[in-house]
C-alpha cells in the first residue's frame, strides 16, 4: 500500500486530482454524485481559483514522477496521462492570463454553476433538503467572491465583454423575479418541517443575486464602458486550446468552416424544394414552423422526447451499439427558466443514481416543430452525448475517474453528438423532408459556428466566395446578421447564441471540428480493416477510450 501512494502510476495520480478537485470544488462534486458535496459551494475568489492552479501544478509535478515508472507505457496509463498533463496545462495557461478576473458569460460563469447545481442534488429526503438549505446559506460567499474577482479584474483592466455583462445582468433579474425569485420557487417543493428554514435561506440567496445585479449594473458595466466584445487572437488561441484539445490552425479551421457552409447549402436546397417549391431553405423552415408537425405543449413535448430515446435506444441497442442496461436509462426534462436557449445534457453521477438528463429550455413557447427537435435529441441524447458520457461513467473502473467526468474535452463530446446526428441520418432516420431539413439546418449552424467564432474574434476578412459582405471584416453585428441569414431559428435563439459564442470564444468551433476527427478516424479504421470493419465494436471501442483531445483524437479512433 505504501508503494502505492508514493509511487503512483498516472491512472492514480489522475484519480486523486479528482479527490483533491472536488474538495475545492464541491459543484463538481456533485455532479459526480459525491454526497459530502451537498451542502456547500466553491471559492471563487481570486484565492480560490490560486488553490485550483497550485493543485494543477502539484499534479504535473507528480504526474512526471509517476511517467517514469515501470507500467506507466501501458495504453491506459499513456492515454490518460497525456490526457491529465494536457487538460492541466491548458487549465494553467488560462489562470495565469487571469482570466478567471473577467469570467462573465450568458452560458458558463461561477454565477450560472451556482444556480445550475440545485436541480442536480438529490430530494428524496429531509437531509437532502438539509442539504439545499446549507448550500443556500452558502450562496452570498460564493457570489461575494465571485463578486471580488470581477473587481480585481476591473482594478487590472482586464474587463468582461459589455455583451455579456448586459445580458447576466438581464438574467439576474429574471432569476430574482417578483414573487421571491428562483430559488423561492424551487424550495417550495421541500417537507414541511424545513419550509421555515428552506425559504429563509433562499430568500438570502435571492438576497445575495440582488447585491451583485447590482453591484455589475452601478459599478461593474460602467467601468467595462467600451471594453470590446471580441478578444482577438492571442486569447483566441488559448481559449481555443482549451476548449479542443489542440493548437488550431485557426486560418484552415476558417476555411473549412465555409467549404462545409457550401456543401450544406447546396444540400438544404434539394430538401426545401420538396417542402415548399420554389422557396428558400430558410423560407420552408419559417413555413414548418407554423405548418409542419409539432407538439402544442412543453409538458408533451418533454413525454416525447422520452419516447424518442427509449425508441432510439431500442433500435440501436444490439444493431450498431452494445449497451449496458444503467445506460438505457436516460431522463427528459424541462430545463429552469431562464437558461441559456439550447438544451442541454448532464451526465449521470458515478455511481447511476442520478441518471442521465437532457434538458429542454421553453423560453416561453408552447408549441414545439419536430423538424429540429427529433436531430436535435440525437445530438443530446441518444446516440449522442447520453451514450458518449454514460459509456465513459460506465468504463470509469477500466479508465480513470478522471477520463469519464472532469478531464472531458468539449470539441471530443461536441463533435461525437454531430457524428451522432450524421450517423441517425447514415442508418436512415431522416428520411422525412422535414426532419431531413431541420438536421441540414443543425449542420449549417455548427458550420456558420465555425466562420463567425473565429471570424469576429480574430476580426478576419469575408472571402470573395460568401454570398454576405465579401470582403469585410467580420464585426460581432455581421455575424449575427449573417447567424440569422442562415438558420431557421427565432431572433432571440440567434441573439442569444452569438452572446455565448463572444463569451466562451472557442468553444462553438469544437462541435464541426470535432466531428471532422470523428469522421476521419472512423474512415481510417475502416480502410484498415476493409471488409472486415465492424461498425458496433468500432462504436464500442470509440467509446470506452474516455476523453481525447483533438490532438490525439484521430490516430486513437483509427487504431481501433
């Protein structure tokens, strides 16, 4: 045993970051599903985010201690350790840019973990509402610290983006709302004997979202007054290191963008023509949005939805995936107000008690076309990131903890759910014009992700081939203009989306450019193997590897 602690081999060293991680971060904590998590939340003050950087460095330390071990050229001890020396040192470059002083954005911030975290704890019992009680009590030091980052950052000159300080500040009065705000409403489902004790400690945490919407709109937003939203190359490059697992070259990655915006075009065309002759792709969408086929409720849309991954799950299951039966398990939900306006996924504890969740914001509507939302289940649910993510929790004991939960690289998971999406309409799924288009219309706008991700933040020229502003350079007002042109979506989807891409630059490009290497790495595997290539225990394989970044994403799948 003593050998062991001391010398650990890195599949060790990985799973006690995750140890370490969680208590310094009990959000992560609990969605791994840790129950000592529960009642309390992170540092996310300037000393807080210093203790997660000298965790990372402490395990690079022992990481290359544990590389020199006899073992440590396995497979699996390779694998993972490339994985936890990349991820950290990507997690460094970040927080020695201090970037963590000017963490604001409409989607992924310390302000949206906080209230994310309430509908992931259990509720089965009076300690588990304990629980959501002390972790409420413990909301005004998380924000204050949160707080007290913005304002280091703001004393350095390192500003969030105006954009995104608008719209959080848009979200927090929604959140705080009128009749005792979000968290009144979601302790009011509590036992009796707490409802004393559960609505005073929201009534301070509601208590504590009115401080800081106030502090950014009297102080924060007017300190940031012409601060640009973009964040140009240098930063573009980190972040996008981070998101992907890879150091893009960000020009190529542009270009593909259009090639793939081409393609997709043409292919949008044939299949409006069969919806509404005559009409552009974007005109047949606007028809189905109001004559296609819908669900005229979000309670019903939700029941469907759980029909729609049992049923894929079902025809799958056996064909082209080999699924254990925790997997099979999968929930649909309606997600909080006022989220972001994509759904969403969250991934099951470790051990399956919380299952897998898809997560559907209703933004107000009440009607719901299918011919987005059938792809767009694909792409979070099943095949896509539910069995991604659930096969990785499911492997966890041959992999590490680490490569199923914290260390995942989000362009791996983005581009296995468009892979998943291509792959239902490879098997026939879409054969329907309308879902058909409503598919198209999901790959048009990962690959115009691509062109106004990059384009804006590196501030790069339209080429002479677009049919929009050719030569210009982009601005964040083009590219929402050019995002409308170019989805069938409502304004406040496209509005709301070109807000997250300026405050997580990076991350939107991973989903095109992850299923790139996907499709390559399938193709590479297939060509080795000819004939013989079996596409179900390809898939398996693929998926029980755990987290690869896109560096090394390509040459894992096309060994298998």
């Amino acid at each position: 045993m003593s050998e062991i602690l001391t010398s650990p081999l890195p599949r060790q060293v990985a799973d006690a970051y995750v140890d370490a991680l969680v208590a310094l971060d009990p959000i992560t904590g609990t969605y791994l599903g840790v129950p000592e998590s529960a009642p309390r939340l992170p540092d996310f003050s300037p000393a807080g985010h210093d203790a997660l950087a000298e965790l990372a460095r402490d395990t690079l330390a022992r990481l290359a201690e544990a590389e020199r071990r006899p073992g440590a050229d396995s497979d699996a001890e390779r694998r993972c350790g490339r994985l936890l020396r990349e991820r950290l040192t990507a997690d460094l470059a970040v927080h020695e840019a201090q970037e963590h002083l000017r963490a604001v954005s409409n989607l992924s911030s310390p302000l949206h973990s906080v209230r994310e975290c309430f509908p992931l704890m259990p509720t089965d019992t009076e300690a588990h509402w304990a629980d959501i009680a002390a972790r409420l009590r413990a909301v005004p030091d998380a924000l204050e610290g949160y707080r007290t980052s913005l304002a280091t950052g703001l004393e350095r000159r390192l500003p969030g983006g105006p954009r995104q300080v608008s719209t959080i500040i848009g979200q927090l009065g929604e959140w705080i709302g009128t009749d005792g705000g979000w968290f009144a409403e979601f302790t009011r489902k509590g036992p009796a004997a707490l409802r004393a004790e559960l609505a005073a400690s929201a009534a301070a945490a509601t208590g504590a979202l009115v401080v800081l919407r106030d502090w950014l709109r009297d102080v924060y937003q007017p300190g940031i007054a012409g601060a640009p939203d973009v964040v140009g190359r240098e930063r573009y490059q980190r972040w996008s290191r981070q998101w992907n697992g890879a150091d893009l070259d960000l020009d190529e990655a542009y270009a593909y963008g259009w090639s793939e915006y081409h393609r997709i075009h043409e292919e949008m065309h044939v299949e409006a023509a069969k919806i509404l002759p005559g009409a552009t792709p974007w005109e047949a969408l606007r028809h189905l949005d109001t004559h296609g086929a819908a669900i005229e409720s979000p309670e019903e849309t939700r029941v469907r939805l759980q029909e729609l991954m049992d049923e894929t799950i079902a025809a799958l299951d056996g064909t082209h995936f080999e699924l254990a039966d925790r997997i099979k398990r999968v929930e649909s939900m309606l997600a909080p107000p006022s989220s972001a306006a994509a759904p969403y996924y969250t991934a099951p504890s470790m051990d399956f008690s919380r299952p897998g969740r898809t997560w559907l914001p209703t933004m107000g509507e009440t009607r719901f076309p299918l011919y987005d939302l059938v792809t767009t289940w694909y792409h979070e649910g099943v095949p896509g990131h539910h069995l991604q993510l659930a096969q990785w929790v499911h492997v966890a004991d041959q992999l590490s903890r680490y490569q199923a939960t914290v260390g995942q690289v989000s362009a791996n998971c983005e581009g296995w759910a468009l892979y998943a999406e291509r792959l239902m309409d490879e098997l026939g799924y879409l054969t329907d014009a309308e879902r058909r288009l409503g598919y198209l219309d999901a790959q048009m706008m990962r690959s115009t992700r691509v062109i106004v991700d990059i384009g804006m933040h590196l501030e790069l020229e339209i080429p002479d081939h677009s049919p929009f502003h050719p030569g210009e350079r982009w601005t964040p007002e083009l590219a929402q203009e050019f995002f409308g042109l170019h989805s069938g979506r409502p304004a406040d989807f496209v509005e709301s989306e070109l807000v997250r891409y300026l405050g997580i630059p990076g991350q939107a490009i991973g989903y095109k450019l992850g299923e790139r290497a996907w499709l390559q790495g399938r193709d590479a595997a297939r060509a080795a193997h000819g004939d013989a290539f079996d596409a179900k225990k390809w898939h398996m394989a693929a998926l029980s590897q755990g987290s690869l970044g896109l560096d090394d994403l390509v040459a894992e799948l096309s060994a298998l």
